[in-house]
C-alpha cells in the first residue's frame, strides 16, 4: 500500500518504466469529465448490483431459514453458495455463452416468438449487473440468512395473536428486525463490486468503464503507473467513505430497534 501511495504522487515520464518526482498532478486530472464519470458509473454500478442481489438474495435467505425439512433447507444452502466453487473468470465466460447474440436468454426470447431480433446484453451496463448479481448473491445470501436465524419467533407470532397477517407481521416485525443483516449484505455487494475487475472487463468490453478497468488499461496498456495508482488510492478512499457510512447506518437501525 506504501508503494502504490508513493507512485501516486510521483510523475509520469512518457515511454519509459521509471518515475518522476513529487506531484499533484495525479489527482487533479482525476477530476476530468472522463474519470468522473468512470467514478460514477462504477458507484451507480455497485448500487444496482447491491439493490438486485437483495432483491434476488433476501426470498433465498428467508426460504432457507424457514424451510421446515432439513433437505429443502440443505438444497437452497447449496443452490446458494454453488457460485463460490467456481472462479470469477470460469463464472464470467458462462455469463457471455448466456447475454450473447446467439445465446441462451436470446435464443429462448426469440423461439417463443416474443423478440424478432436479438437483444444487445453484452457490452451492457445491464449485462454487467445480471453477472454481477451472480457473483455477489452468495455472499449476500449467507449474510441474510445470518441475520434472520437470529429474530426470535416468538415475537411474529405475538404480532399474529394480536391480529396481524402473515404480511403485515413480516413488515412490521421480520423486516425491520432483519435490518442488520440487510445493511451489511447490501455494504458488503457494494464494496465488493466496486473492485470487480474480470467481469466488468469480459462483460462490459471496455464499454462500461469502472476503476478497475481504467487501472489496467493506464498500467498495463499505456504504463502510466503513476496516475494508475491515484485512481487505486482514490476508489480505496471511496470505499472507506462508503462503509463509514455503511456503519453510521447500522447504528442508527440498531438504536432505533432498542428504541
């Protein structure tokens, strides 16, 4: 980390390996409309990719905790967490077979009749998200289920005699008391999308720009290390920020639930 700091303030010398001297200059070019937006598409990137894991996450968790037979609950478990058994790359490659032209979402579109030509998910900040989502939702799943094992019963079944629904009882009780886990599920999505590297890559095809994509297009394709690594320390601020944040929220929810 000490180095990546001292190649952030130090110049680019155009051709060559080695180094300048001390600068700014670095992090003031990070404030072009190019970077910016690299800055805001990878936020708003994250933000998607956290909001559709829980959508997706949160059934999944609650379906496995709930489950009365242990078979149903193992096989949710393990449906769950399958993704983490296979690299992000291998992951990746299996999502370009499925958003491709000829692949399985379009084909399936297009034999039921209810597209007449194929649909552009690859190259897409959609496409990134629907694999993203993949990547993420074991992670999230885990992290819900953590946090609705530990709501006791006893309290939706209070709400139940006093005459509340199902539904109602699961909003008024269930939900806000799952929180928690909610809150670190979603922070935890986030901040690990944000260094997503491989899939933002394949997927987005250097049509979706992130900071990590842009790191190894300046260190590797046009070896400006330096200004490479302001754009490292400026997304490890962001995420620092992020999660602060992330905990100024958490407490706030377990105060409000004392309360």
């Amino acid at each position: 980390m000490l180095a990546i700091l001292q190649y952030s303030v130090r110049s680019y010398i155009p051709g060559s390996l080695e180094v300048g001297g001390f600068t700014f200059d670095n992090f003031i070019s990070l404030l072009r409309p190019l970077y910016a937006s690299a800055f805001l598409e990878t936020v708003l990137l994250s933000l998607y990719t956290a909001i559709f894991t829980l959508i997706i996450g949160y059934p999944l968790a609650y379906a496995m905790i709930r489950a009365r037979k242990s078979w149903c609950r193992s096989t949710i478990l393990i449906i769950s967490i399958t993704p983490l058994f296979l690299g992000e790359v291998v992951r990746t490659y299996s999502w370009i077979i499925v958003l491709g032209s000829t692949g399985f979402i379009n084909s399936l579109l297009m034999g039921v009749g209810l597209i007449e030509r194929p649909l552009r998910l690859m190259f897409t900040q959609l496409g990134v998200v629907i694999a993203l989502v993949h990547v993420t939702l074991p992670i999230m799943v885990l992290m819900l289920a953590a946090g609705l094992s530990h709501i006791d019963r006893s309290y939706e079944r209070a709400a139940i005699s006093l005459g509340a629904g199902p539904v109602r009882a699961f909003l008024t009780v269930t939900l806000p008391l799952s929180m928690p886990g909610i809150v670190a599920g979603t922070m935890t999505s986030f901040a690990w999308t944000f260094s997503a590297f491989a899939t933002p890559q394949l997927i987005g095809g250097g049509q979706v720009n992130t900071i990590s994509t842009l790191v190894y297009q300046l260190g590797f394709s046009s070896l400006n290390f330096p200004f490479a690594a302001s754009l490292s320390i400026a997304g490890l601020v962001l995420t620092v920020i992020v999660l602060w944040l992330a905990k100024r929220v958490t407490n706030a929810v377990e105060r409000l639930g004392v309360n």
